[in-house]
C-alpha cells in the first residue's frame, strides 16, 4: 500500500534527521512515535549515525550497550556498518577488529553489517565481498555472506542472474543461499 510505505519512510528520514550532537540522546525521538514504526525510526537514527564521521566505533558500540535490547541487534549490525565506512575514509583500516569488543551474541550481528555494506567497499564487485567475508573468522564467515544475501539486488547485473548468483558463494553455502534468494524474491513479487 503507498501510504504504509510513504509513512514508513517518513519514520526512517525522521529518524535520520533526529541525531543531534548530544548522541547519547538521539533516540529519544523515536520513542515519541507510533510505535508500529519505533523500529524504522531507530533504523533511520542508526544510518545517521554511521555517516556521521564524526562518531566513533566505540562510541557507537557504548550507544549500542545503552539501548533497549530490543534494539541491540539491529544497533550492533549498524557498528559492522560503520566500519566500512571507516574503511572508506582510511584504507589501512582493519575491519577484522570492528566485531571484536562487543558482546558474543551480537558479533554475528556485526558481521552482517559489514557483509550488508560490503558493495559500497567493493564497488558491488561479488567476488571481491565474498572474499572479503571469507577472510573473517570463521565463526562468522556465513553471518558476513548473508549480509550480503540481503543486499542481493546490489550486486545483480547482467552477468549474474538469480539462479547462477549462488554459485558464486563457497560451496557450503550454496543451499543457504538458494533457500535466502527464494525468500527475497517472493517479498518483491
């Protein structure tokens, strides 16, 4: 319905356009709102964030601590996130460091970020995102990938229609990524 979706991005650039200096601060915003769209609000809020130069990993992972739990693993996937965008601004940044001091139940979290924001990194290059996941620990390899699942429609082009685009993934995860694509693909018919 075009009037869900037109609200719905009326929350997000709400929350986007809500940060001010005071980060600590920020999201209570959202929480003035409906709150069917508290979670696209905070989604808005944590994009904003991650442009925001500004802001540090370790800042942005204390507002992580201090948010409802409803909301740590989506704040923890914005900190994988800003650490592509650290990449971007300096080259010599180590992304395998970005998860690390944060809770173990939400580095998988992490690592979806930074797989979800790896087309920005690699310039939508599917080998070079898939390599890149790889490169991580292992335990996280496939929480990495599957960031970049969510991002499919980044990477696909002429040369990679859906069914053939598993096939560029490691082999173990070719049928996690069939059974990812089928669901992206029935939410967009």
């Amino acid at each position: 319905n075009e009037f869900i979706s037109q609200k719905t991005e009326c929350y997000y650039g709400l929350g986007w356009y809500s940060i001010n200096h005071d980060y600590n601060d920020s999201f209570k915003s959202c929480n003035l709102i409906d709150i069917n769209y508290l979670e696209v609000c905070m989604r808005g809020e944590l994009q904003s964030l991650n442009v925001i130069s500004e802001i540090s990993l370790i800042q942005l992972k204390e507002i992580c601590d201090k948010l409802d739990n409803n909301f740590h693993g989506m704040c923890y996937r914005s900190v994988g996130v800003k650490g592509i965008y650290k990449k971007i601004e300096n080259n010599t940044f180590d992304l395998n460091n970005v998860c690390e001091d944060m809770p173990k139940e939400y580095k998988k979290d992490c690592y979806f970020g930074i797989g979800s924001f790896s087309n920005i990194l690699t310039k939508a290059d599917l080998s070079k995102s898939i390599e890149m996941c790889t490169n991580f620990n292992a335990t996280y390899i496939n929480d990495c990938l599957s960031g970049i699942l969510y991002m499919f429609e980044k990477y696909k082009d002429s040369e990679q229609d859906s069914v053939g685009f598993c096939n560029y993934f490691p082999e173990e995860f070719h049928n996690t990524c069939r059974r990812e694509i089928v669901k992206l693909i029935s939410k967009t018919i």
